[in-house]
C-alpha cells in the first residue's frame, strides 16, 4: 500500500515538475526575448532590424559610430547618473527617516496624516505638472538638478515601505538603546539601518529605476542640450521621418545597462526588501 | 557615532552642493544676448538640419549671429512643453523660436494667444510662399508664423511588384479610386501584397482624400460639417472597401506603419512628401520605387488627384528679446534665399517659398526614385492642392471623424457614427 502511495506521489510530483518546468521555460523565452532581440538589433543596419533578423549583424561599430557622431551619448549618461544618483542617496535620506519615524513613534495622529500620505500616491503626475513647473520656475530651478530631483525626493510609496519594514524592527532594542544613552537618531543611524540593509536595497533598486527612466519631467524642465537624458535621448532618436532602428536599439543598450548592473548586484536583497514589506 | 553623523552631513552637504551648483549654472544660461536666438524644433535630420543650414547662410552676413537648436525630440512633446509653459503663465523660458505643425497653429493661438509675436509687418514676404500654406498660420488678417516645409501628398510603389501584377507606374497615374480599386485587387491577387497600408486610429488617408476633393470637416463660417458631407460618406466607403478587399492593411502604430513598407511586405504608400525620406532609408530597394499622384474620388465634380498632408511652420514667441533679428533671419533666409532650399533638398526638405520650384537642384533625377526627379514632381503636386478651411478645432474633428471610422467599421451606421462625431465637435467648440 505505502509502495503505491510513494509510486503515486513521485508520478504526481513529476508530472507537476513537468508542467511548472514548461510554464517557467514559457515565461522566460517571453521575458528574455525582447532583451535578446534588442541586442541582436543593435548590431544589425536599420533594414535588417525591420525584416525581423535573429542573428547578430556586423553593423554594431557603424551603429555605434553613427550614435556617437548623432547623439551626446556620454553627456546624457553623465547626466542621467547625475540625476537619478542624486535623487536616490536624497530620497533614501528623507522617505527611510519618514518611515521609520512613521512606526516606531506612531499615535492615531500620525497615522492619520499617514492614510493622506497614501491618498497622494493616487494623484497622477499630470495633474500637478502646471503648478509644479509654475513653482520651479518661480525659483529658476529651470535646468538644473536641483529642479528634476527636488519633487520627486519624497514618494508615499518609499515612506510605506519603509513604514511595512519598520513594523518586524522589535521595540525592545529601542527601549535596550535608550537605556544605554542612545540618541534617537543614534538608534536610527547605528541599529535600525545596518538591520534593514534588504529594504534599502530594494529603495535603491526602485528610485534609482525611477530617477533613470524618468521622462515627462525632465522633458519638460530641461530645455539646454546639455541637459538631456539618456530616456530623452532615445525619444530624439525614433522622432524623425527616418529612424535607425539598429542605433535606436544600441541606445536603449547603452542605457539598460547601468539599470542591469544596479538590478543585478542587489537582487537578493531587493526580494527580501519587497517581501519584508508585504508580511 | 560621531563619525557616522558627519558622514552623513558631508553626504547630504556635498548633495545639495552639488544640486545648487548644477542649478545655478545651468539656470544662468544666456539667452538673452540680442544676437543669439533659441529655436525648439523636432527632428535634427529635417528640421533641425534645416534650421542650421538657415543659421550658416545668415552668419555670412551677420558673424555675429548665433542660432541656438534645442531638440525636443518630436512634436507632441513640444506641444506638452508648450501647454504646460503657457498654463502656467512663465512665458520667459519659451525659447524664442518654435516649430509648429501647421494644423495645430490656429488652436494653439486661440487656447494661448499671447505666445505668439505678430510679424505682419517685417521684412518677411509672404507673397513668396503658395498662399494655401501661409494659410494656416494667418489668424485675424495677421501673419503668426513663416511658412516651411510641404506636405503635397505622393503616392509612391513598388514598380517591381506592380510589373509582376502586369502594370507600370502610368497605369496608377491620374486615376480614380474605383480604378485604384480594381487594379489594387489584382495585385493584391498575384503577388499578395498589399498595395496600401495606413495607421490603424488615424485619420490621415481620410483627410488626405477629402483635401483631394476641395472637401474640409469645416464650412467656410467655421461650423463642423461632418454628418451632411456627401463627399466625407464617399471617402469613408472608398476606404472601408480597400480594407475589406485587403488591399488597405492596418498596422498598429507608426512604426508599424513605416515598417510596413520598409520591409516589403506592403507594395506602397499615399502620405506627405516627406514620406520620401523614410521611404530612401531602405536602401536594399533602390531602384525599385516611383511616385505618382493620389487617385482622385470618382462621381465628385471638385476632385482632384492633389492632396496635403502635415507640415509645418516657424512661430516667433512672446519671449524673444529680439523680435528683429528674428524676422530679419526669416526675411534673409527661408524668406528669400534660394542656397537654403537647394542645399535642405537633398534632405529631401521641399519649402513652400514659390520661387524654389525654379532651382536647378529640384530637377535632379533621383537614383532611388529610378531616376524620378522627385523634387519637381511633388513641387508640380503642391501647386495643384485645393485650399481647404482648417480652423482650430481640426484636431479635434480629426479624432471624433477617426473615432466614427472605427465605429463603423465594427459595423455601426455611418450617419449616425458621423453624426456623433459632429456633436462632439461641436461640443468641444463649445456650440
């Protein structure tokens, strides 16, 4: 009986492996293959990406010439680093503090002010764009670092993340610091950052995505050259009657990059960050 | 701990430093010298290419001239920088110089009049560009913008497939849809392709054929005439017909559409001029391609084998320091300087300032064309384009016609479809 049993459930359990397996192989030919083709296009001419070539190309030093000599590749790069490193070492700053004051010193008040908080993630962009560009260019923020990063240093969602997080941080290590003279901001700087180091992983990932993908706002406050970025950049490059899609294609390269590194390196602690969040 | 909070000070100290720093010297850009102008165009390879070749010719003359090009990257991102600078009233960080699309001038100027700088009275001659064109940006009697490229609708094929189906380029010329029609379907048949592709919730072939006629979605006193335009029922019958026939295929997005005739699957394509150059970019088909007219609409007395489609025009703004120098740069330039439109030719940039039909350039045989002078045949098209009334709501007649295309298609009836249409228009005028 127990041998029919164990037959079954290896047969049930193989047969689950089978399709999970075959799923998971679907899902990831679906996911990579834009990645792939991306960069099969990028070293192909423009008539070739648009026939549907799967084989890399010959082309990727003329495209890559071709990109340099049409476009200010490592300036919207440089800027583009600028940018959303800025925004993501100031908004890690304010919305970790945010969150973490948020929970540990939470009264029905706060909370309050917190669900508020939450309403203004619904806002869409657009809404606020007029005031908001009324306002930086009020204070000649127009152009400059300061103007792009500014609004978006406080996000609800980073503060709710930081708030889930802060939920499983235990009191009692407050309360033992405190009784050991730890300042408060002690406690924060010297205890509840080094424990939370997946959570602001996973802030990095994110804010930094967001500050590299951004487009609407930069679009609309840089106006010089100089300033552009590099989504920016790709925008320029696909407006034309003509577009080369192979350099087209090695831009796009050039600019997940940085954003594959970044994913990459802090993989581990961006599911742990995220899933800490959610229990 | 001591260390940590300096740290941190040093990091947030050096951030912020480093935010002003940007802030002010980026901010302090100079814009305001008398003999710099600031133009925000789109596309560097037409338009921007245009616009340098214009800043050569003038700094001849003026050394000390400069002409400072900011890419906006494509239209309908100028037109959200420019709605949202003009809501927001801080009008000083327009540039001083803007590219606008012909059929959006007139409601730019009415939704934010005071973007716009008069410059009827300056040295610019607008005798000196087809009278349809300098149209569009005329408002009041006024002259708000200077005329640049066309829009004179080609149609241009595949002559190898064509030759396969047993026809020329002749058998395409100075023909009407019923013609078009029956020849697309024998192609369509022995060799499978498509003669015609168009993008699926745009209205461009529809308008395109309604310019052809003399037909507009507006009568002459402005009001929307949409549901009692015989010639618009017509339009939308020829073209509902194409696609059913399968000669017509729909492709999702632009580049959907560009792709595909780049890629031969589709046989041909009817749009602007400035189609050519995207046309030219698949060089494996050199040789293998012509232009002709448009077919014209069959049982309509005004029709035509001409149509317009896009365009646009320079639009001075209420922020230019040195309203002069700008109009002079006109004058000089795409006002009256023939080396500008022969040099931007090859771009396969065809202006409206009249006299260029003339050049010697224009009459140049182009290889890919097989041997087409191409230039003098869109130039002879553009002067055949009947004039229509725009108005400002034409963006907004466009959407509701393409809407009332869609629905009919999905089988709804067309008069009640277009009168639809013709109540939002109607709507959004506000009547």
């Amino acid at each position: 009986m127990s041998v029919i049993n164990i037959n079954k459930k290896t047969k049930s359990t193989q047969s689950l492996g089978v399709g999970t397996y075959t799923f998971l192989i679907v899902a990831v030919i679906l996911s990579v293959f834009p990645l792939f083709w991306m960069v099969i296009a990028a070293t192909n001419k423009s008539v070739d990406v648009i026939s549907g070539t799967l084989i890399p190309g010959s082309n990727l030093a003329t495209n890559y010439k071709n990109l340099i000599g049409s476009t200010n590749l490592w300036q919207a790069m440089w800027n583009s680093f600028k940018y959303a490193g800025i925004m993501t070492v100031l908004s890690l700053l304010v919305c970790s503090i945010a969150g973490y004051g948020f929970e540990i010193y939470h009264d029905k008040h706060k909370d309050r002010l917190f669900s508020f908080l939450l309403l203004a993630m619904m806002i869409p962009f657009a809404a606020v764009m007029i005031p908001l560009y009324q306002m930086v260019s009020e204070y000649g923020l127009l152009n400059s670092t300061a103007g792009f990063v500014l609004p978006t240093i406080s996000t609800p969602f980073l503060i709710m993340l930081f708030r889930q997080n802060s939920r499983s941080f235990p009191h009692e290590i407050i309360d033992a610091a405190r009784i050991d003279g730890l300042s408060e901001i002690g406690i924060f700087i010297r205890i509840y950052i080094p424990t939370q180091k997946a959570v602001f992983a996973a802030a990095v990932t994110v804010v930094f995505m967001n500050g590299w993908n951004n487009y609407l706002w930069p679009k609309i406050i840089m106006q010089s050259n100089d300033s552009i970025s590099m989504p920016m950049l790709i925008a320029g490059l696909q407006s034309g009657y003509v577009t080369d899609y192979g350099v087209l294609m090695l831009s796009v390269l050039f600019c997940i990059l940085p954003m594959l590194i970044i994913f990459f390196a802090m993989q581990r602690y961006f599911t742990q960050g995220i899933t800490g969040s959610i229990k | 701990m001591k260390k940590i909070l300096f740290t941190l000070a040093c990091i947030t100290i050096a951030a912020s430093s480093l935010l002003m720093a940007s802030g002010q010297k980026e901010a302090t850009v100079d814009t305001s010298k008398s003999d710099e102008l600031v133009v925000w165009l789109w596309d560097m390879g037409f338009n921007g290419a245009t616009m340098q070749k214009a800043a050569e010719i003038y700094k001849e003359d003026h050394p000390e001239f400069n002409l400072v090009i900011e890419d906006q990257g494509d239209w309908n991102t100028l037109q959200t920088k420019l709605t949202t600078i003009a809501s927001s009233g801080k009008l000083d960080s327009l540039p001083d110089i803007l590219l606008i699309q012909d059929n959006a001038f007139q409601k730019n100027y009415m939704s934010f009049p005071e973007v716009f700088t008069d410059l009827s009275n300056t040295n610019i001659d607008y005798t000196q560009f087809a009278s349809g064109k300098t149209g569009y940006s005329v408002i009041d009697g006024k002259n708000y913008g200077v005329p640049f490229d066309n829009g004179a609708v080609i149609f241009g094929y595949r002559t190898d497939i064509l030759a396969k189906a047993g026809y020329t380029i002749d058998d395409f010329t100075d023909i009407t849809w019923s013609q078009w029609l029956k020849q697309a379907r024998v192609v369509l048949e022995k060799t499978g392709k498509p003669l015609l592709s168009a993008q699926a919730g745009s209205s461009d072939i529809i308008n395109m054929m309604l310019q052809s006629a003399g037909a507009s979605l507006f009568n002459t006193d402005g009001s929307p005439n949409i549901v009692n335009n015989d010639v618009l029922y017509k339009v939308a019958e020829t073209y509902m017909q194409m696609l059913d026939d399968g000669t017509c295929i729909e492709a999702t997005d632009w580049s959907g559409y560009t792709n595909s005739f780049s890629s031969g699957a589709v046989a041909g394509t009817m749009t602007g001029c400035w189609i050519a150059a995207t046309i030219q970019g698949a060089t494996d088909q050199a040789g293998k391609w012509k232009i002709t007219n448009m077919p014209s609409l069959d049982g309509i007395p005004t029709a035509t084998n001409y149509s317009n489609n896009g365009g646009s025009s320079w639009a001075v703004t209420s922020a230019c320091k040195n309203v002069d120098l700008a109009a002079d740069f006109f004058a000089m330039t795409f006002g009256s300087s023939m080396e500008l439109y022969d040099a931007v030719a090859q771009n396969g940039v065809l202006g409206t300032y009249l006299p260029s039909a003339n050049s010697s350039v224009y009459s140049q045989p182009n290889e890919f064309f097989s041997g087409q002078p191409i230039m003098s045949i869109i130039t002879e098209f553009a002067g055949k384009v009947p004039a229509i009334e725009g108005g400002a709501y034409y963006y907004d007649a466009r959407d509701a016609v393409c809407t009332a295309i869609t629905q009919i298609q999905s089988g709804a009836v067309a008069k009640e479809a277009f009168q639809d249409a013709q109540d939002t228009v109607n709507f959004m005028m506000g009547n």
